[in-house]
C-alpha cells in the first residue's frame, strides 16, 4: 500500500469518526432538548394548575355569593307579597255566595 493510499485511508476514517462523533453530539443534544422540554411542560403543567384552581375557586366563591343575594332578594320579594296580601281585606261570606251562586245554582 502506497502512502498516499495509506493517507487518503487515515482521512476517511478521520472522516468517518468525525461523523460518529457528530451523530452522538446530536443525540446527546436530543437527548437534553428532550429532557429541558419535560421539564418545562411540566413547570408550565404546575403553573397552570394553580391558577385553573384559583379561578375556579374564584368562581365558585362568586357564584356563592350571587346565589345568596338572589335567594335574599327572592325571599324578601315573597315576604312583601304574603304581607301585601294579609293586609288586604278579606269578604268570606261574599266570596261564598258567589261560590255557592256558581256551584249549586240551577243544577
């Protein structure tokens, strides 16, 4: 084997493990891109947990409220009507003769 054949040799492996090392600096670099990506979905996952949990208790506190004050309005509203309509006179014996006029007359 001539020397030039024996260099050109050494320069295709030379060659060959420079692209071996390349592949493996790849993969490591996948490898780690892999690994800081879990990291922040999962950092972002933590996150977004806390402020989903914040708003729906948020929500869940307003809506406690607003029921309240809409059951308290209700029950002031039917308060006032039982009031209005035990204040008002009642005629008994003129609403049965009418009930009796419609019912029992003529049958």
């Amino acid at each position: 084997m001539s020397d030039n054949t024996k260099s050109e040799i050494d320069v295709i492996n030379h060659l060959l493990q420079v692209e071996k090392d390349s592949a493996l600096m790849i993969d490591e670099a996948l490898q780690e891109s892999e690994k800081r990506l879990a990291k922040a979905r999962a950092d972002f996952n933590v996150i977004f947990k806390e402020k989903y949990d914040k708003g729906v208790s948020e929500l869940e506190e307003k809506f406690r409220l607003d029921s309240e004050k809409t059951v308290k309005s209700h029950e002031k509203i039917l308060n006032d009507f039982k009031s209005e309509l035990e204040s008002k006179n009642q005629y008994v014996e003129a609403f049965n003769k009418v009930l009796d006029s419609i019912l029992f007359e003529k049958l």
